[in-house]
C-alpha cells in the first residue's frame, strides 16, 4: 500500500514542474484525494456495498470537484491534473500512467445497464483539459486527446485526436517531416496537455492544400492568357484581344494561409 502510495505522489513531481514536494503534493493535490476516495469507493462497490460506494464517491466530488464513480477501474500513476469538473464513468476503465486534465468527461452514450458504456483508455494516455470521450470503445496506448475534441470513435495507440469530432491527426512520418532526434525523443515521454511538436488539424492541413492547388491553377491559367494574346497579336493584330480578357477575380490563397495558420 505504501509503495503505491509513493508511486501516485511521485507521478506527480515528475509530470507537474509546479509541485514543489511530497508535502505539497499530499496537501494541495485534489486529483491525488479523489484518487485516493475511489479507492475504499471501488472496494466497497466490488463487494456489494453499493450504496457506501456511492456516498464516499459523492464525499470525495463535494471535497475535490472531481467525480469518479465507484465502478470506475483505474490504474496506476494516474495522474488528475487540476481536476475540477472532471466526470469519469461507471465501466470506464483507465489504464496505468494516464494524466486526465481538468473538465475532462469519460462518459456514456448507451442507457441500457449491465453493458459496457463508458471509454477505455490504454497506458500513458494524455486527455487535455475539456475533452469529451464517449461511448464503450479504446483509446489504444500512448495516444493524446486535443483539448475540447469530442472523441466518439476508437484511437490508435500512439495518435492524435482533435477536433468535434475528433479527428487523428497523422504521424510525422506520415507527413513526411523531418523529425529531429529531440523531437522523437519527447514524443515517447510525458507532453503536457497532449502538446505534441508539428502538431496541425489534419482539416487545415488539406484547407492549405486546396488553397496551394489553387494558387498553382491560377498561376497556370495566366501564363495561358499571355501565351493566347502573344499568339492573337501575332496573327491578327493587338487590337483583336480585349485589354481586360485575362483579367479574372484572384483566389486569395495568401488570405486563406494566414486564417488557417502557417
């Protein structure tokens, strides 16, 4: 009990530059007391006694903010940032060295009782700060939810989900980017908040491509003008080609990159 103890209060000082020590993580910490109130909670929802469960897990949500029911299964080193208003169902299951920010929801979208309703999040999970996970599927290992994303589908284990709705947002090797070794390295640890380098909704990212394949067309379609009114000139005189035939209203694809982002 002791070395799990130490382990939830270490898990903190290594993923919180703001926790000083294991005196202020013990006394200041909401998301370690709720952790620590599921615990007797879930005990007593295990054997039967449902409603004490209820009641510490009602105790432990007056005292922290953070309501966790008593059916809930968590791991180890879970680590509830912040914590307030977060809401994690019955049959949601939380898997060892997830961090669960605060206004964050693992919830239900079926009312039938007895079947599984509630996410499944795999190890070392990220869900940033007013996510929403809804509906009895997996979020595989080492994933990251975007802050405020609605999540109703499955993740991949080691992706990214941002958005309403959610959508993965591809790997670096998936985009081609040239990943430093330092980059690659702070992708397997801890990202605060789900904060990943080269991070971009893949929405924008094919937004910018549409732009950029416009541009490029607009671009064509004037070298065509010049080389028809060079070839007008040519046979039948300057005078057979209006002044203003190449003259068009031009996509403002600078416009779009700088409302999208660069």
């Amino acid at each position: 009990m002791f070395s799990r103890i130490r382990s939830d209060i270490q898990c903190i000082l290594s993923r919180d530059p703001a926790a000083r020590s294991s005196w202020e993580v013990i006394t200041c910490y909401p998301g370690l007391h709720a952790i620590w109130l599921h615990r007797p909670a879930h005990w007593c929802w295990r054997h039967g006694l449902r409603w004490l469960g209820r009641f510490i897990s009602h105790l432990a949500r007056w005292a922290t903010g953070i309501e966790i029911h008593p059916g809930a299964v968590l791991g180890e080193r879970v680590f509830i940032d912040h914590g307030m208003g977060v809401v994690i169902g019955e049959t949601a299951e939380v898997g060892d060295g997830c961090t669960i920010y605060h206004g964050v929801t693992l919830g239900g979208t079926s009312l039938y009782k007895g079947e599984k309703r509630h996410p499944t999040l795999g190890r070392n999970v990220v869900v940033s700060a007013g996510a929403k996970v809804l509906g009895g599927f997996t979020v595989g290992d080492d994933a990251k939810i975007g802050s405020n994303a609605v999540v109703i589908k499955p993740v991949p284990a080691g992706a990214t989900a941002v958005g309403i709705p959610a959508r993965i947002i591809a790997s670096h090797k998936d985009h081609g980017a040239d990943v430093t070794e330092s980059q690659a390295e702070g992708a397997k640890g801890f990202s605060a908040y789900g904060v990943t380098p080269q991070q971009d909704d893949p929405l924008a990212l094919a937004l910018r491509s549409l732009a950029d394949s416009a541009a490029g067309q607009e671009q064509q379609i004037a070298l065509l003008w010049q080389a028809i009114e060079k070839l007008s000139g040519l046979q039948h005189g300057p005078d057979c080609v209006p002044p203003d035939a190449h003259v068009t209203a031009r996509f403002g694809a600078e416009k779009v990159s700088d409302i999208l982002g660069k």
